[in-house]
C-alpha cells in the first residue's frame, strides 16, 4: 500500500512551485521538508533500488517536476522556484548512495531531456542581476552549491569513466558561462560575481579532479581553468625533458680554446687564493699582539 499509494501521493508534491510560495521560507528549510523526509524514509524502507522507479521517473523525465521549473528558474526574482529546486535536489541526493551505478545511469544521466549540468547553467545570473539585488546572492549560492553536488556525487556513483564520458563536456558547458560572470564581474568590479564564479567552480572541479584525474578534467573541462586558475592549473601536464644533446666533438680550434680558459681560470685562482692567505697571516697577526693598538678593529677584507 505504501509503495503503490502514499509514496506517489508524495512524490507528487516534491519540487512542486506552488508550495514553495511562503516568503517566510528559506532555502535551508526547503532542502528538510517533512515531505522529502518522507520519501526518503519510505525508500529506505521499502529498499531505495525498488522504489527508485516510483521517485525517480516524476521528478526527472521529460514531463517531469524538474522539466517544469526550468523555465521558471530563469526568473531571478522567483524565489518559490529556487526553493522547490533545492528539495528536488535533496530527495536525489539522499538516494544516490543506495543506488547501483546502472540505476544512477538510467535516471539520473539517460533518464532527463538535458544533463543534470545544464540545469546549472540555467543557475547562473549575471553581475546586473547580483547588483540589482543584493540579497539573491546568497540564494543563488546555495541553489548552485546544491545542484553542483548533486552531479558531483552522480560522477562518484558513476565511476571515472562513465563520468568522464557522459558528465564532463555538460560540466565544461557551465564552467564555461562561470567563467563569462567572473571575467564581467571582474571587468564591472562586481567583487561578489567574481567570487560566486570562483568558489561554485572550485567546489565543484575539486571533487570532479580526485575522481577522474586532473589531466581528465585538462582535456575534457578546459574552460575551468578562466575560473578556477589554481585549481586547474594542477592539471597542466608536466613538462618533457628537453632533447638530449648531440655530443659536441671538439676540432684543434676548440681545444686550444679550452687550454686558454683553463689556464685564465687557474691563473684567477691562484690570484685569489694568495690574498685569502695574506689576509689570514694579518689576521692572525693582530690576535697574537694584544697590546698593538687597533687590536679589535675588523680587518679589510682580503
């Protein structure tokens, strides 16, 4: 009875905009309502891989909760939509662990019209949007923060190369618009666009490097290095070892010159070392005559 009538009863009202629209709601409480609770409780239960189906086909096919609030995401002034995204991004994330990586690949990845990733380039505002209003900055953190871990730990359940295969190039499309709202932020001296690009970008290459592998994430994510130059510029190959050198075969010319630089060297060392023995028999004099006068005062140096 659960699995066939509460838990659809349920799901049919996760992520839905219009329950979203008490101001006095925040993103925080969004992510822990009693209806997310309730369906991760209930998949716990009935055991997530078996109820996965019932979950996971609303809320991510094509005419699915997620499918429509796309559009509304768009609105930066939509604050109900950004809050129903932000409990859809919590039931998925709490079932990802118990999940199979064919299970994570069928719903997750083949499952939805577009990849997980380019939700979050429907994420992204513009410094005008941030400056106009103040406040959203920190709302718009934490949508991104949250979907950007979610396809984080889609990559970790995928493996590195299915991750690397069918995540990475949608990953390179968002780290490619991040890296247009740091570079405008940077050129209107919008201090908190820059930072918004560089710290989502960095919180999402980190993870996505140690699963892959930093050359993985040079040639498949390229435009993160515009973002997050620290981080990317981990994944710079090293740099070859120069050429050996073909062996130089000295002719009578170059060996009358090395004669000549030898005897200039050994000349410059005698020299040298005939002064250093002059001023330590000077030295040595004034230690041994204590009632000299000027005995404490340093010696010129050789």
């Amino acid at each position: 009875v659960a699995a066939r009538l509460v838990l659809p009863a349920l799901v049919a009202d996760v992520g839905r905009e219009q329950l979203h629209g008490d101001r006095a709601e925040t993103l925080a409480s969004a992510s822990s309502t009693p209806r997310a609770a309730a369906v991760v409780e209930l998949c716990d239960a009935l055991g997530a891989e078996a109820a996965a189906p019932a979950v996971l086909l609303p809320l991510l096919h094509a005419d699915g909760c997620l499918a429509q609030l796309e559009g509304a995401l768009s609105d930066p002034g939509n604050r109900a939509a950004r809050r129903a995204l932000v409990e859809i991004a919590a039931v998925l994330r709490a079932l990802l662990g118990a999940l199979s990586a064919p299970t994570v690949l069928r719903f997750y990845v083949e499952l939805p019209p577009a990849p997980l990733p380019s939700l979050l380039a429907v994420l992204v505002p513009t410094p005008r949007i941030l400056e106009e209003s103040p406040d959203a900055t920190d709302d718009v953190r934490r949508v991104l923060d949250d979907v950007a871990s979610l396809v984080s730990l889609v990559g970790l359940a995928l493996g590195p190369r299915v991750c690397a295969d069918r995540l990475l190039p949608d990953v390179d499309g968002f780290f490619r618009q991040l890296a247009h709202l740091k570079r405008d932020g940077l050129e209107t001296k919008n201090d908190d666009a820059a930072r918004l690009a560089t710290d989502v970008a960095a919180g999402l290459y980190a993870p996505l490097a140690a699963l892959c592998g930093f050359e993985t994430m040079r040639r498949l994510c390229p435009a993160a290095k515009h973002v997050v130059s620290e981080l990317a510029a981990s994944a710079q190959p090293a740099r070859p070892p120069p050429p050996p050198r073909t062996p130089h075969r000295p002719n009578a010319h170059d060996d009358d010159e090395l004669a000549k630089r030898g005897q200039r060297a050994l000349d410059w060392a005698h020299d040298t070392a005939e002064k250093g023995l002059d001023w330590l028999v000077r030295a040595g004099e004034r230690i041994a005559t204590p009632g000299r006068d000027g005995v404490g005062a340093p010696l010129p140096p050789p």
